[in-house]
C-alpha cells in the first residue's frame, strides 16, 4: 500500500535535531510553507495568523505526529525532549534564501 501524505511542489528536505529545551522559530514566512514530522521526542508548537493578537494556537506533538505551517503564520516550537524533526518545505534553506523571506516576530507566549 502507498499512501500519499503531501501533493505539494516542494524544494528542501531537512532533518532538525533539538535538544530538550531548545526553542526554535518566533517567525514567520513570507511565501515559505512547511509540513514538519516528529520522527522522536517531543515538542510544544505555537502558532497564529500574522496581525492575530489573540494567543496563539497551542499544539502537544508527539512522534508520528506532521504538522503544516503556511506563509503568513508567526510560530515556534519548543522542545521538550531531545528531538529529530523533518521538515519538508517549499523554498530552499540556502541562508540567503531563507534570511529574506523569514520576518522575526516577538515572543509568541
């Protein structure tokens, strides 16, 4: 059996590994999007609409767990266990790249 899981144009595939307590993002994207999967560990994912002021959406993800982050939302995550994330985006993660359309955010909490 095959299961389809994202029917997406997509250009980077990485694999992040956090340490427990590690927080990562506080951004947003311009046109970048990304499916994330939690292969192990354990992580809290916040996220919201840019202009929202209302508190933002709060997730427990847990391994086998894929979230999905469009263009436009701030987020973060916060690693609560030593973690290996895969994270399946539509630009590439040439720093260059990725600098100009990442736009950093306050903290979300």
């Amino acid at each position: 059996q095959i299961l389809n899981l994202i029917d997406v144009p997509l250009t980077s595939a990485a694999v992040i590994t956090s340490v427990e307590g590690a927080v990562r993002g506080h951004h947003y994207h311009k046109t970048d999007y990304h499916y994330c999967w939690l292969q192990s560990g354990g992580m809290v994912y916040l996220h919201r609409k840019l202009g929202d002021r209302s508190a933002p959406g709060r997730w427990t993800i847990k391994p086998g767990q894929m979230f999905y982050t469009p263009p436009g939302y701030e987020h973060a995550m916060h690693f609560t266990e030593d973690s290996v994330l895969f994270v399946l985006a539509r630009n590439n993660r040439e720093m260059a790249n990725y600098e100009a359309d990442t736009i950093r955010v306050s903290p979300l909490e």
